[in-house]
C-alpha cells in the first residue's frame, strides 16, 4: 500500500525518496500503462510548482498521449516537433526555461511556461517520453534533470 510521504530535505533526498517509491510501486508490476500510471501519479504528488506531467509513448515515430496528470492534453506529436518529439527524435532530454522561445513549440496548455522532456529509452530504441510542464519560467534545474533522468532509468526496467 502506497502512503503519501512529506518530502522535506533537500531536492535531492526528496528524488531519492520518490525513486526509493517509484521501485515499490512498480517492482512487482510489469504491465506498462499501470506502471506509467502510477510513476506519473507519484510525481504530480512529490513536484511543485507543475501543470501537467505523463508520458507520450512510440507508435511508429509518433509520440502518443500515455498516462498523465493534469489537463487534457494533445495526442499526437510527431517526431522532431515541439520540445516532446525534439527531444525524442534527439534522444536527449531537454530543459526549456521559456517554452515561448523554442522553436516549433507545441502549446497543448497556454498556462506552460517551461518544460523538461525526458526521453525513455531502452534497448537504444525511444519508447517515449516523459514530459513535465510548469507555469513558471525557469521551474527545472541540473538537479531536476539528472534526477528525473535516474527516475526514468529505474522506470524502463519496469516498462
């Protein structure tokens, strides 16, 4: 049974508890959609300062709608457009401080101001994304990045 934790401490003992849950959640789980689920529903609880955080998932060098939080969302993103499929087709993540100054930015909520794009990746071929927005400019750091880049690492052993 999962129990809502406070996160306190510094940024980077509160990624390492929402990992620390991430595995219990999903470690005896192999279906994709309730693990996505579940992964995505544990970071809208631990992040603040968010609007909106899910997965789009690979479908033929398309990225998807997947499970998320937040507001209804677009459903398609082909690879290479916006910050999502960028990030896909670059597989590399992306951290946008002002989504109003990338290229081909694609705006699904108006309220977004910045953007991290992790990309999934196993096998070397993308799985998909995670995306996480905010409606503060500058909302993601090094920290948030390299964390989250941990978060998926431990996600794709489970999807």
């Amino acid at each position: 049974m999962f129990v809502a934790e406070k996160y306190t401490g510094s940024k980077e003992d509160g990624y390492n508890l929402v990992i620390k849950q991430l595995k219990a959640l999903i470690e005896d789980e192999n279906d994709q959609i309730a693990n996505l689920s579940n992964a995505s529903a544990l970071l809208n609880q631990f992040l603040d300062r968010i609007n909106w955080v899910g997965f789009y998932l690979n479908r033929d060098n398309t990225l998807v709608l997947g499970p998320f939080q937040g507001l209804p969302a677009c459903v398609r993103i082909e690879f290479g457009k916006g910050v999502c499929g960028t990030a896909a087709k670059e597989k590399r993540t992306l951290v946008v401080p002002d989504v109003h100054q990338f290229p081909g930015h694609i705006a699904c909520d108006p309220a977004s101001q910045s953007e991290i794009v992790v990309p999934l990746i196993k096998n070397g071929e993308v799985l998909g994304v995670l995306d996480i927005d905010s409606p503060e400019k500058n909302r993601f750091d090094n920290t948030d990045k390299e964390k989250l880049e941990e978060f998926v690492s431990v996600l794709i052993q489970y999807i």
